[in-house]
C-alpha cells in the first residue's frame, strides 16, 4: 500500500507548515539565511506557526522586515480554507477543509465538559470499504500530506480563538476521521511529531489516540515510532462477520489483529487498547457475541468503545436497540472491562462515527 510522502502540490512558494524544523534548513538557507544563522531562525519561526498560530510572515516580530519580506516571497504559510462549517445542536462542530489542489476533507471539533477532541482526517476518502460507513463508499482519493493533516489542527484553533488563551477547548486529537492512518503511514508520523513537539502545539501523546480497523503489519511501528494510543476499530468477533462488514479483515484476520495487539508497544493497564465496536442490529450484537469478545481479548489491556451505528443515507443496517447495547455491555463490563457507550455526537450535521464524507474525485488517471 502507498504510504509515500507525497510532496506538497506546487505553488511556486513552498508551504512551511508540515515541515520539520531540519526540513527548514536546507529552505532558509536558500532564501539567503547566513549559516550562523539558520537554526536559530527555524526555532523562530516554528515557534510563531505552531506556538503563536500566526498565519503571515509580517507578524513576527522578532525577525527584521527586510527577512520577512524575503521570507514571504520564498515560502507560504498558507491554510486549507474552511469550505462549509456546521454547528450541531449538541456543540460539535464540523468543518469540510479545502486542500491547495481542491480535495476536501472533514474534520470535527467534539467540546464535552473536561475536554474537546478534534476528530482529524488522514486521507482523502478511503481504500477500505468497511459495509457501515459513509466513507467508505469514497473512494480513496489521495493522501493527506503532514501539513494538510497538521493544518486541520491550526484551523481548528483558528476557529475556536484560542491560540492566545491558556484555558483551551481543544485539549485530544483522535485520527478517526476520513481514511485509515496507517495507509498513511510516514505522513501521519510526520504530522503526529509535530502536533506533540514541546515547542509547538505540545499535545501529549496521551492526549492522541490513532485508530486503525486493523493494518497488522503497521501497528509495531506505529507504537515504536508515533507512541499514541492505539484504537482498533474490531466491530466482529468471528472472522466470517468481520470478513463481511470489515473487508481488510480478509487480509488480517481476527487472530493476527489480536496478536499485533498484545505486542502493541507500551500496553498496559494505564495505556490501554480501546477496542471499537460499532452496534449493529442483528448483525454483530448477540450476548454470545459479547461472550466471545470477553473471550478473544483475555490478556490484552483494553477498554470497549461501544458505538451506536450512525445511519447514514442508503445504509444497510439499523442500529441495535438500546436494550441491546445495554445487555451487551454488561456482560464485557462484569468481565472486568470498560464499556462505555459512545454518545453520538454530531449526528444532525453528519459529523458523528463514520459519516464524514467529501465529493471529492479522484482525478482520472493522465489527467
Ligand atoms: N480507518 C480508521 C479510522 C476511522 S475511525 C479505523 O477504521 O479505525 C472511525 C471509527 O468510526 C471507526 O471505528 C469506524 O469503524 C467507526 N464507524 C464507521 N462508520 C460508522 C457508523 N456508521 N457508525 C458508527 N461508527 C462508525
């Protein structure tokens, strides 16, 4: 699967945002910074566009107008536009982000009491097919570079106004928006170091989880190399359910998922696996189901995200009675696990679980 950086689409000024600071060098000192000089100017401006949330070169204030200048003629500090913002009734905002080269992608903004999460894209719609979400039916149009996942987080903060503030709103990051992360491998690395970077957004890792629906091979590194918490969207505990509903299931197994699971880097009763378990009526919430889950996940540190099934139109599934659910969660909860159930958020806008969706194409092959 391609999880190549794809480089920013070109605009004669190079985007800065998406960037590592040692990805800066090499730029400043083409746009004329003296060698003594160039670290020192890349903290500075990684500072004001990640510290700061400046959007132009001419706000900081502690480089001279002539480098700004020089600045804004080489390099851009560009922003996807907001094409369409919705506000739910229940708070939760939806924003679809305009890429340089016309893509959208959704990102949304849960606020609840302790915290806000902003739920972040990966991709341009999304290569897996999974039967109950609307993104799915997408097709996978491209990747999202580092900056175009970073910069949902900058818009974000934009939005809510609170670069300025110290009592912020936008406190989690869950990579459970459109597309799968781990399709998107180095891109969303990328853009993950620089959200937790402590000069800049300095978001925790504890404070990101990165949900997968099951990209074994990927899921060491991404413990080794991002470190997040790990959300596995596992949804059937029988391979010919998941086989069905989930198709990269057909690739990596129930078994093989687990497997990749117990050796999660950095598992444990304080960092635990949320395993999420969308309810569909009839389909995957029998009590023998939740016996079973009880059952396959003995050993792994986990909590269980039950999730009402968000419809969505022309979906093939109900969502479970609410009895249902609650008869399902008893049992994995006298198991021993944790078994909240998700409150949708967001359904009035099509923002909750696995409604996200963009119209964008993907351009026909030579065009
Ligand atoms: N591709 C990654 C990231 C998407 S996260 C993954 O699959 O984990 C979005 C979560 O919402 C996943 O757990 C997904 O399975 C779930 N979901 C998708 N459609 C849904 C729906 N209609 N109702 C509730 N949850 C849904």
């Amino acid at each position: 699967m391609d999880s190549a950086v794809i480089p920013a689409p070109v605009t004669g000024r190079t985007n800065l945002i998406g960037l590592s600071r040692e990805e800066f060098a090499p730029l400043l000192r083409a746009a004329g910074v003296p060698e003594q000089h160039v670290k020192m100017r890349a903290q500075q401006i990684w500072h004001w566009i990640y510290f700061r949330g400046v959007r132009d070169f001419d706000a900081m204030s502690n480089i001279s107008k002539e480098l700004r200048t020089q600045f804004a003629e080489h390099f851009s500090l560009a922003r996807p536009k907001i094409t369409s913002e919705q506000i739910s009734k229940d708070g939760t905002r939806k924003w679809l982000m305009r890429f340089a080269d016309g893509k959208e992608a959704e990102t949304v903004f849960i606020p609840e009491d302790e915290r806000g999460t902003l739920c972040v894209s990966s991709q341009v719609g999304c290569t897996l097919n999974c039967k109950f979400c609307h993104t799915g039916t997408q097709m996978l149009v491209r990747n999202l570079t580092p900056g175009e996942i970073v910069a949902q987080m900058l818009v974000a903060r934009d939005a809510l106004d609170e670069w300025r503030s110290e009592d912020r709103h936008l406190t989690n990051v869950v990579m459970m928006g459109m597309g799968e992360p781990l399709y998107n491998f180095d891109n969303v690395k990328a853009a993950l170091h620089i959200v937790m970077d402590n000069e800049g957004l300095s978001l925790s890792r504890r404070r990101i989880t990165l949900s997968t629906a099951g990209v074994v091979p990927m899921m060491a590194r991404a413990g080794a190399e991002i470190g997040t918490n790990l959300a596995v969207s596992l949804h059937a505990v029988r391979d010919e359910v998941r086989d069905e509903i989930v198709p990269l299931n057909r690739k990596y197994p129930i078994a093989e998922l687990l497997a990749a699971c117990r050796a999660y880097p950095g598992a444990s009763n304080a960092r635990r696996i949320t395993f999420e378990y969308v309810m569909l009526k009839g389909v995957n919430d029998s009590l023998a189901d939740a016996r079973e889950l009880v059952r396959i996940i003995a050993g792994i540190p986990a909590k269980i995200n039950l999730i009402p099934f968000n419809p969505w139109p022309g979906a093939p599934f109900e969502c479970s009675d609410w009895s249902q659910i609650e008869a399902f969660a008893e049992i994995v909860n006298r198991a021993g696990y944790a078994s909240p159930v998700r409150t949708p958020r967001g359904r009035d806008i099509m923002a909750a679980c696995g409604q996200l969706k963009s119209e964008s194409l993907r351009a026909r092959r030579g065009t």
